[in-house]
C-alpha cells in the first residue's frame, strides 16, 4: 500500500460530501423542501432504482463497518456509519476505507496488530 492511499480516500470523502450535497442544497435553494427532495427520489422507475441501489449499499457498508469494528478496535471509523446516511455512500465509504487505511499503515509500522 502506498502511503498516499488514505489521503487519496480522504480526498474522495471531502468530494463526495462537497459535491452531492452542494447540488441537493441548490435544489432546496429554489424554494423546494426536504419533503420535495424525498418525493424527487420516487419521481420514477429511474430514481427509484438508483434510491434502492444506494440504500443498499448504505446497508452493506454499515454492516461491514461493525464487523470489521471487531477486528481493528478502532471507534473512530464508526463516523462513517452517519456520514453514510446523512450524507451518502459517496462520502462514507471513501471515509471509511480512508480510516481503515490509515491505522492499517499504522499497523505495519508498529510490527502488527
């Protein structure tokens, strides 16, 4: 692993929480509400099946997350779980995968786990 992947993963959590949200916000911003926002995401068979698909994966990172929290003993990467729903999966899996490379290069210098 190169030691510039977690600042990579870094980097993709800061887009992925910037760049979604700036266009939910825009949407908000002409005059539609939260309420408007959640109907938009069941306007059609498209959205619908994006909505379903994030959620998903939402679902499975977070179920990762708690296993491998067993595994590392690292509470900090548990930030991800709510990044990933009140953001999105753009923001908390790079997040997480972002920690988790981050104590892993630490593991490697320490001599293990």
């Amino acid at each position: 692993m190169t030691r510039a992947l977690p600042f990579v993963f870094l980097a993709l959590a800061l887009w992925g929480a910037i760049h979604p949200m700036a266009w939910f916000l825009t949407y908000m911003a002409e005059g539609n509400g939260l309420g408007d926002l959640i109907d938009a995401w069941y306007v059609n068979a498209s959205t619908t099946g994006l909505v379903w698909d994030l959620t998903i994966a939402a679902v499975t990172l977070t179920v990762w997350i708690l296993l491998d929290r067993d595994t590392w003993k690292d509470r900090l990467r548990l930030v991800a779980i709510p990044a990933t729903f009140c953001i999105g999966v753009s923001c908390g899996l790079p997040l997480y995968l972002y920690f988790r490379t981050r104590r892993q290069g630490e593991d490697v210098k320490g001599g293990g786990k």
